[in-house]
C-alpha cells in the first residue's frame, strides 16, 4: 500500500473532506504544488484554481476552491478555504465535449493562422481543465 497522509479540507461552513490520501496537488502563489507524505512543513497561501488528490486507493478526485491557506506539517496537510466543490460529472461531461468542438473545428484546412493559434489556445485550456481528472 502507498504511503498516504491525514488531509483535511475545511470551510466556515463544514468539513468538507477528511480522509487518508497519497497526494495532494495544489496551486499556491508560488506555483502548483504537490504534496507527498513526508513533505516539509510549509504555509502558504492558495490560488482560486483546480486540485487534485489521489485518495488511499489511487483513485483521482478533482475539485476547484476559491483561495484559503494551506498548512503542511509532518503528519497531515489542512486546507482552509471559503468555498471548495468537487468537479462534477456534469462539468467533465462539458469539458469533453468543448474538447471535441476545438478538436473537430481544427481539422478545418481553411482556418487562417490566427484563427487555428486561437482554437489551439482554447483547445489546450480545455485539456489543462480536465488534467487529473480522468482515472
């Protein structure tokens, strides 16, 4: 079995998740970071952005916050945040289909530069958005 640390993701409203996971990949205001067992004890703040966490089974769960802090410490990692939400199917659902749309409207040979540059960027988005997400 992998190693896996204590996770606690809170609100002012509730505990939203609490559980043993392998990894933890945030966006601080460094940077994304990953958080493994062991990590060195940091506090930072965190973006609005997506996260990923790989729980106990190695299955993948994405969600998006809306900034808070993070702390590490030796023996678990607390997120304090305003508002979190899992990623729902329905979202994904979108996401793929979006990716599908860019994709097929690339295939278009009559597309100017600008216009395929365009669809490139959108389409790359939407494949960042979905990173972590699949299992």
């Amino acid at each position: 079995m992998a190693s896996t640390f204590k996770l606690s993701i809170l609100t002012p409203r509730e505990t939203f998740f609490i559980s043993e996971v392998q990894l933890l990949d945030i966006e601080i205001y460094n940077g994304y970071v990953g958080i493994l067992k062991g990590h060195i004890p940091l506090v930072s703040s965190i973006k609005t952005n997506y996260f990923w966490i790989l729980d106990e089974k190695g299955d993948k769960k994405k969600g998006v916050i809306l900034d808070g802090i993070l702390s590490v410490s030796q023996s678990e990692v607390t997120v304090i945040t305003s508002r979190v939400n899992w990623l729902a199917d329905k979202e994904l659902k979108v996401i793929n289909a979006k990716i599908k749309e860019k994709s097929d409207l690339l295939k278009n040979d009559k597309l100017s530069s600008f216009e395929r540059k365009e669809l490139e960027k959108k389409l790359l988005f939407y494949q960042k958005r979905l990173e972590g997400s699949e299992n």
